[in-house]
C-alpha cells in the first residue's frame, strides 16, 4: 500500500487513467455527485481548445487549411479526422498542437482551483497521464482497472467494436503492469458500481459527506 499523499484542508489534484472499456466515466460520474470537487476530462477540453479564440484553432487551421472548417466557421471534427486519415505525419503535427494545449489549459484550472482554495479535489481524467507527465503535477494518481474480458464485453455492448479493433487499441495503450507501477491507488471496476463506490469510499473516508 503507497502512502496516502491526500491532505484535509487543501484541494487535492488526483489524475484518473486506466485503459479503455475499464469504466472511468463511470467513476468520475460518482466522484462528481459525491465529493466537493471539480471534474476535468481531457477529451473535452481538447474539443474546447480547438474552438474560434484559441491558439490551437488558428495552428490547426493553418497546418490542415480551411477545409477542415464547418459553415460555422469553427473546426469540423469529421473534416478535422478525414484530413488526417492515414497520414502519420499530419496525426503527430496535429498531436504536437494538441498535446501541450491541453496541457497548459489544465494546468491553468489546477492553479486557478488551488488559489481559490474552495474544493476538496480537482480529478483530471486522461489516457495518457501517465505518458504526458502528470505524476508531476498531480498529488495522486488512480488507475482504473478492470479484466481485459470485461472490458472486452464493454466495448462490445457500449460502442460496437469487434475483437480485431479491440486488439488494436489494447496494442497501443500501456499494459497493466506499467499502469500499476505509476498509481498511487487502484480501483478495481471489474465488478458492479456499488463495489466500485466503496473502494473509493474508504479511500476518501475522512472526506465522504
């Protein structure tokens, strides 16, 4: 067990990763309905930094053209993925604007949640924290875990992927080993959400409202 790095009175910063299927929507669903705390998922903000107005919209545009645009005038994410299509090249510029982007936007809500003192947690959700570098940002790290069969089931049921397409994104992701190795706490999702709730319950006791 790995000390807890969690403090009363101040607000805590915990990254929430784990791969796909394993159900971290899920958790920070519960996390956000029970805990004073604020809930940030990359992906969103991904999709809000490549709006009019940010930096990412303007180098986007003008690594991809015009033709990634909606009648709109803000970026259309289907033009955005064709544009992209079977182009490495195009995928790594475009993750190169992307990543440290979402980088600063976040780091920039942790500051400013920090100063303002008022939450008990900011969870940060993300697939790749652990690549990205938060351990340096975050006081814990959660990884979500849950048996490759469940997740298997889940991805099957929930988004209509087949095994082939599984196994691709399984291939790509870090393995359970080096996810361990970098939490500071496990979830164990493989089971029902009431089993999921008491873990994290336990966890936060001195916190749970």
């Amino acid at each position: 067990m790995k000390q807890n790095k969690l403090t009363v009175g101040k607000t805590n910063i915990i990254g929430i990763t784990g791969g796909i299927g394993a159900g971290k929507s899920e958790v920070l669903k519960y996390l956000g309905n029970k805990y004073n705390c604020r809930v940030i998922y990359s992906d969103q903000v991904a999709n809000d930094i490549k709006k009019k107005g940010y930096p990412a919209y303007d180098e986007l545009v003008s690594l991809l053209g015009k033709g990634i645009l909606g009648e709109d005038g803000e970026i259309d994410k289907t033009r955005m993925a064709s544009a992209i299509f079977n182009n490495k090249d195009a995928l790594e510029s475009v993750n190169n604007i992307l990543h440290p982007a979402v980088n600063t936007f976040i780091i920039n809500i942790i500051d400013e949640e920090r100063e303002k003192g008022q939450l008990d947690f900011v969870f940060v959700e993300a697939a790749l924290l652990i690549e990205n570098g938060y351990k340096r940002i975050v006081d814990e790290l959660w990884y979500v875990y849950a048996s490759e069969d469940v997740r298997r089931v889940r991805l099957k049921e929930s988004r209509g992927y087949w095994d082939q397409k599984i196994d691709d994104i399984f291939k790509n992701q870090l393995d359970e080993k080096t996810f361990r190795e970098n939490a500071d706490f496990v979830i164990d999702n493989s089971s029902s959400l009431d089993e999921m709730a008491v873990q994290i319950d336990i966890k936060l006791g001195e916190w749970v409202k």
